[in-house]
C-alpha cells in the first residue's frame, strides 16, 4: 500500500503543477508586490493545514517577512462563527494589517467558520487574499459559517488542491476504511511553489531578497544576517518558536 500512497501522492501534484499552474504565478504576483512594497506576508491554516502555514515560518530558503496567524484554542473554537474575527482583530492590534500586506489562508475543508472569518477580515482590510483549499469538497458540502459562504466565495485568488472529497486516499483492504490523507503534502507544494516563484521574480528583477540564510556552517555571518533581515520587519513579525 506504500507504492499505492506514493502513487497518490505523485497524481495530486502533479495535477496541482498541471492545473494550478497560472494561478499558482498569480498568488506569486501578489507576494512579490507586497516583498517589493516592504510588506508582510500573513498566513494562517485551521486545523491540520496550521502545518502548511507554519512551515515556512522562520525556515531557511523562505522569507524573512512571513507571519503566522496562530489559533491558541489548538482548533477547539474552528467551528464557532465569531471567533475568526475576534482573533484576527487581536492580531492586529499585535503586528499589524496593512494595505501592502497579503494574507494566505489555508483550509482543506474549506467550510468551517474560523479560516472564513480570517479571510473574510483580510479581504475587508484592503488585502489581497488567497485561499488553499479543496474546491470540490468546499463546494459540495454545506458551510457553517452564518453567511452561507466557503472559503473559496471570500478570496481574491484561489488555489484548488484537486483532492478528493475526505482527502484520505486509500481504502484498507478488509474493512473498506479510507486511509492515507494527503492535504499536507498538496498545501506544502502550493505555498512553496508560490513562494518560490516570487523570489524568483525578485531575483530575475536585481531587487532585494530577504530570505532567511542557512545557520549550519555554510554562510559564516548567517545569524547576523538573519537578525538584520528580521529587523527591518521590527514588531511585525513573531519570535522565533513564541
């Protein structure tokens, strides 16, 4: 069954790398303007997609101005209208939300109240919105946020997994259980794709790059340049692991 999940695996990036390839270069657009612009770039994932959100969050080869939106209920509250609004209005009040600043909103469901909410309050603020999601399952099941709405309706750009509905990809033999979840894998691939394909666009225009640099021994003065990079964004961005 390894072979069979590697398998899935490999035919939903695939796919992904197929399908998504002009928006994927358009999410790149919106980053690379708000790098060029001085900007942050805001990321939050309900769920298990926080993963897809928090890694790229002070990692080698990403940007320096990447900031995690962080649910402290660990998802107890990701189903209670109101409650994206409260959290992205307290974040605010912490690091910020401005006009040359975008938001990343991931959510493979893309039907629960909370990643609505967040990207719902990003858009309204004046900033450029993109969702991760699986439009399939977003659209075929009824959304419990009070406006009717999933996560797809309320983005300015939307980046489509491709999944299938339930996401696990696998069924066990004998008792027929689907098994194998693969979001992960799909949301990582989108939003290093997209990272990616900005810096590449900043690279190919001579502009600055403010991405993190190796600390293993590669780059002598890798933890000065790191502070200085972070310092630009100062009280922008969350310490490291707080």
């Amino acid at each position: 069954m390894i072979n069979d999940y590697l398998n899935n695996i490999n035919k939903a990036l695939t796919t992904i790398k197929q399908e998504e390839a002009e928006k994927l270069q358009a999410a790149a657009d919106i980053i690379q303007t708000t790098i060029k612009a001085g900007g942050v770039i805001h990321s939050f994932g309900s769920g298990h997609s926080s993963l897809v959100a928090a890694d790229t969050i002070n990692r080698t080869g990403c940007p320096v101005p990447i900031n995690q939106i962080i649910d402290k209920t660990d998802d107890m509250a990701e189903r209670l209208n109101g409650y994206g609004a409260t959290l992205l209005r307290h974040y605010e009040e912490q690091y910020g939300l401005q006009e040359n600043d975008c938001l990343i909103v991931v959510s493979n469901s893309g039907r629960n109240p909370l990643p609505i909410e967040i990207a719902m309050g990003g858009r309204a603020r004046g900033l450029k919105t993109i969702a991760i999601c699986n439009v399939k399952q977003a659209t075929s099941l009824p959304s419990r946020h009070e406006s009717g709405k999933n996560l797809s309706q309320v983005a300015d750009l939307v980046l489509d997994t491709h999944l299938p509905i339930g996401e696990a990809s696998l069924a066990l033999p004998n008792s027929g259980l689907a098994v194998a979840p693969i979001s992960t894998f799909a949301g990582m691939l989108i939003m290093q794709s997209i990272l990616l394909l900005a810096l590449q666009g900043l690279d190919a225009e001579g502009a600055a790059i403010p991405i993190f640099v190796t600390d293993n021994g590669a780059i002598e003065d890798a933890d000065e340049r790191n502070a200085a990079s972070r310092r630009r964004y100062q009280g922008r961005l969350r310490r490291f692991g707080v």
